[in-house]
C-alpha cells in the first residue's frame, strides 16, 4: 500500500490531506517541519512526498535540496506561493509537480495517484492498489467508503461529499436514531456557517438515489421529533 508523506505546518490543511488519501487507502505520516521532513523522507519508506514552502525549521526548497538526490520519490509541493518563479525554482531543485493553495482536495488525490502511476511505469515497479477492505450494505445499496462509491442494485450513484459522508455515518451506526442537531455537528463541524436544516435537505437528495419510493422512505426513516435512522 502506497505511504505519503505530508509536510504541513498548518494543522488544518494537513489533516484535510490527510483524511482525504486515507479515505482512499493510503497510509499517511505527518510531519510539521522541514528538519522533521528531511528525517523522515531518508528513511526511504515513503511512496510520494507532500511538501508545503513555508516551514518552520527549514523552507521546502530546502528540504527538497537536501533529499532529491537521495530519495527517489515524487514530490509534489503544496503552497500558496504562485508566483512563476517560485514555481520554477522548486521545480528547477527537482519536485514533480506544483499545487496552489487553496486546492481541490479531490484534484490533490488524482494528482497523488497520477504521479505513483508514472513513477511506476518509469521505475518499471507496479503501484499496489489500496485494497478496498470495507463494503457496508444497506438493501440492495452497497456504500465504498476507501473509493467513495456507491452502487444501488449494482448501478453507480454519484453523491457529492456531504451526501456521501452522512449515508456512510448512518450506515456504521444503523438502527440508530440521530437527531438533525447531531449530525450536523457530525458532518458539518460546528464551525460550518449555516444549521441543521441542510440535514434536511441532504437526506431527502440521498433518499431521491437510493430509495425505491422517496415518497415513502424505507432505508432512512424519519422518526418525527427525534430525527433520522437508517435501517439494516
């Protein structure tokens, strides 16, 4: 299984990187700065490298400097420095590739899985595909939580990601009635900007995908003044 290594200081985006590629199977480790980086990178046990510019310690021109000719992987820098030269520069010091921030979480994976693909096929090695250990199944629905899929009667249904998170929340906790309040503090996070009524909304687009009768809901039930439960 393919092992990424995110150099981040600011918590936030580290742990968004993070949730994202383990959401698709890969292992992560997170370091906060460049000394940290370094140290970690020469172990030789990481597939592919996130690098932010501006760390404490050192810079990420640094400490992609210090290790390219060392270790073989991608390194794909993550800053919001997007000024051409800054961009040559750590292109010019051997990163693979550039992303601004703010960035596409989504976008940020593809790239991830773009670069491993190709440095494979350069390196002659195969990419291990992250396996997909966990299949929850609700009716005839099937939900992917690694690849983010999920299939009614063997037909694919997009969901966008909130969608998508609170089916896969109320599928590891079935029979379990949840109340707006709390799956929005679930989904959402309390500081989102809005209320629970976006649950609302949310579960009815999810039950218009995966209910035979969205008229009249058999997966997830409404249990007036207590709030949602989906049934297994």
């Amino acid at each position: 299984m393919p092992k990424i290594l995110i150099v981040e200081d600011d918590v936030e985006i580290a742990m968004l990187e993070r949730d994202y590629l383990e959401i698709e199977g890969f292992e992560t480790q997170t370091v906060s700065d460049g000394e940290a980086a370094v140290a970690a990178a020469l172990t030789g046990g990481f597939d592919l490298m996130l690098l932010d510019l501006m760390l404490p310690g050192c810079n990420g021109y640094d400490v992609c400097r210090r290790i390219r000719d060392r270790v073989d992987i991608p390194i794909l820098m993550v800053t919001a420095r997007t000024d051409s030269v800054d961009k040559i520069r750590g292109l010019g010091l051997g990163a693979d590739d550039y992303i601004a921030k703010p960035f596409d979480p989504a976008e940020l994976v593809a790239r991830v899985k773009a670069h491993l693909s190709r440095y494979a096929r350069l390196t002659g090695t195969a990419v291990k595909k992250p396996p997909e250990t966990q299949v929850l199944t609700v009716g005839d629905v099937q939900i992917f939580p690694q690849s983010w899929k999920v299939f009614k009667a063997g037909r694919e249904i997009k969901m966008p990601n909130r969608e998508f998170l609170l089916l896969k929340f109320l599928a590891e906790n079935p029979n379990i009635v949840f109340s707006k309040e709390r799956l929005f503090e679930t989904i959402w996070g309390f500081d989102y900007v809005g209320d629970s009524a976006t649950v609302t909304v949310h579960i009815g687009r999810i039950r218009e995908k995966i209910e035979d009768d969205p008229a009249r809901p058999k997966l997830i039930e409404t249990v007036w003044g207590a709030g949602y439960r989906l049934n297994a």
